[in-house]
C-alpha cells in the first residue's frame, strides 16, 4: 500500500502558514488541477453537505439557546463542522470514535438523534455506544465524549490495541484539539500506538486557539503532525475547512490502519487546520484576544460554502435541492428542541446511580447531600 505521498492528492501551502497541507478544493471551492475527487455518489455528496448545513443551524441555534439560559455552557463548532461530518462519514459501522465536548457534528453523524445530542447538553443520561436515530440509521460506535484535555486517546489507543488483537476490521478515531498535544496523556497514547502498532487515527482539529492560548505558543514545533515523527508512524496536515480533503485523508488513514505497508505502522496523526469562528465557549469572549480581521480571513474559506460552490458547478445542488436541504434541517431542529422541552426534568439523584458498579460510600454521601440541600432550597432552579 502507497504512503500519503504517492497517493492522487495535492498539497498546496496558499494560506494559513508555510506549510504545505493536503486540499481537494482552493478556498473559493474550485476543484484543484489534478486533486482526486473522493468516490461518493452523488447522493452521498448530498448528504455530505446536508449533515454540515444541519451541524451549522444546530450551532446557532443551540448558542442561542444558551444565551436564553435554556443551556448552562456550549462548546460552539461552526468552521469545525466541515472536518466533524466529513472524517464520519468515512467510517464503517465497526469502528470507534472517541469524541471531545465540540464534537457534536460526530456524535449525530455516528447515529445519534438531535434530542438525544440536546438531552447531553442538558445532562439527562444517555445511552452508550452506537445510537439509533429511530430510522434505522447506525454508525461507529461513540465512547462518551471527553470533557479534560486528552483523556481519551490512550482509551483509543486501547480500544485501537483490542481491535488489532482481535483481528476486527476496525479503526478507533480520536478527535482532540491543538491544546491537547501539550498533554502528557497525547503522547503516551501515540507511544503505545506506534510501539504496538495499534489501528488509530489521531485526528487533531487544529482550530488554533486552546481557548486563549494561540498555536504559535503551544508548541515550539513547526507543524502539529510531525509529532507523529517521534513515535514512528506518519503524521498529515490536511486542509480542515475542505470536507473533501478531510474526507479522502480519513479514509485513506482508516484503509493504512487496516491494511498497513509492512514499511510502514498502522497509526496516523492527521493534523486538520481549521478555525473556530465563534467562542472556545459560552463562558468564553473571543474578542480579548483575537481580532476580527483574523475570522474574516478563515470565514472567506468557509466549510459549507466551499462544498456547496463545488456541487453547484458539478450539478449536484440547485436553488431547489439547496432550498429544501434548508427547510428540511431548520424542521429537524425545531422539532428536537420542541421534543426536549416538553420533556419532564431529569430527577438530579438519579446522576448517582451509575458512577460506580456497586455501593460507594463516599458516592452515597453526596447523595445525601444533595437531597438535604435540595429540601433546604428546593428545586426553583432546574428547568421547568
């Protein structure tokens, strides 16, 4: 199997810094000369650009949500989107994904319904592992997002390690932003991938902030993905505000993971430069420390726009694709947010039932704590 380098796809270095990163789509969306188009139907190409344009309204509206105290926080991923559902799409059902508190794009692409990603949010349980959104769709399966920097990789690496022993065709995917390769847990993770050869794929949403830290401070390294050099296996910069390339480069790491060169280990760090154009979070005021000349250079790169100019010139979407395409996603939000306010509140206690498999004494305490308080002040705070 060909490494990243021979394979049909172009680099180009036009933006964003001196290094070169792999691009299907110039900013403006036009198809580079001799870029290979990922083999999808046009059906598929559709739905690549439905679930960005639903990731996109579900964003806003769920900041606006927050804003009306209806969310407690949101961890806002509109410039993100693109690389969220296009890196899904690429998976099998068989894999895994290993998610962040951003990643809401994924969990809906891997199958979860809108009410069950908006139950999250509000803290009402969920299931876990692969979802259903009632139609019958299923995708990877989704470990339960993590909220501390970097945790999850060594679960992936893990997981990753357990699918390889087992001789399953699965990959585990973890997606992590720039901020987590400064964590110890990052690199023990990439260790133990290269040195037992694990089926992974590291995917870091290099959005360039770590809330206000900027990555010309987080690392004295040039590029994000040549830390994959350490730990002997390939790293990749991909263009993350171009769904297609971000598509291509996932599956071209998912095939390697499967099916590796016997030159070459199973893991890849791909390093996906995009940019976050709203807040780190709502408890977060981007505008302290970034400029608005700064997300006006990413948003003329913008994900939906570059995707969309391209179907358009290949005679994938029209005015009345587009047009529906829209009605349809702003139904399916309104609905789950209708769906999820009508529901009752969770009772707070039951957040105790299932930290520990069996009786916790200290577990059993704040239980009780909670209950004193609650009949001390009662519930006038939860929603109603």
């Amino acid at each position: 199997m060909s490494t990243i380098q021979d394979a049909d796809l172009v680099r180009t270095n036009d933006y964003a810094d001196d290094h070169p990163e792999v691009r299907v789509l110039d900013p403006s969306g036009n198809l580079l000369p001799g870029a290979r188009v990922p083999d999808l139907s046009d059906e598929e190409f559709r739905a690549l650009y439905e679930g960005i344009v639903e990731a996109r309204h579900f964003d806003e509206r769920a900041v606006s949500w927050q804003r009306q105290g209806r969310l407690a926080t949101y961890a806002p991923m509109s410039g993100q989107e693109g690389a969220q559902v296009a890196s899904t799409l690429a998976l099998a059902d068989d894999d895994w994904v290993f998610p962040t508190y951003r990643e809401h794009a994924v969990r809906r692409l891997a199958g979860f319904s809108l009410p069950d990603i908006l139950r999250g949010l509000l803290g009402v349980e969920l299931p876990v592992g692969t979802a259903d959104d009632g139609t019958g769709q299923t995708g990877p399966t989704v470990a339960p997002e993590a909220i501390p920097i970097a945790t999850q990789l060594p679960h992936a690496t893990g997981a990753a390690m357990a699918a390889g022993y087992e001789g399953d065709e699965a990959v585990a995917v973890a997606h992590f932003g720039d901020g987590a390769t400064s964590e110890g847990d990052f690199h023990e993770a990439m260790n133990f991938a290269g040195v037992f050869d694990a089926p992974a794929v590291f995917l870091c949403h290099n959005n360039q902030w770590a809330i206000s830290m900027p990555r010309r401070r987080q690392t004295a390294s040039a590029t994000l993905a040549q830390k994959a050099d350490a730990y002997g296996f390939e790293g990749i910069r991909v263009d993350g505000m171009d769904p297609l390339a971000v598509y291509s480069i996932t599956e071209y790491a998912r095939e390697k993971a499967l099916d590796p060169d016997p030159e070459n280990l199973r893991p890849t760090l791909v390093e996906s430069v995009e940019y976050r154009y709203g807040a780190h979070t709502t408890a977060d005021d981007p505008d302290v420390y970034r400029d608005d000349e700064e997300v006006a250079y990413w948003r003329e790169r913008d994900p939906l726009d570059r995707l969309e100019t391209f179907l358009r010139d290949t005679g994938r979407l029209d005015d009345e694709r587009v047009d529906a395409i829209e009605t349809r996603v702003e139904q399916r939000v309104a609905d789950a947010i209708d769906a999820v306010e009508s529901e009752a509140v969770p009772d707070p206690d039951a957040m105790f039932d299932h930290v520990t498999a069996g009786e916790s004494p200290r577990r059993e305490s704040q239980r009780e704590y909670l209950r004193r308080l609650r009949e001390r002040h009662g519930d006038s705070l939860l929603r109603e």
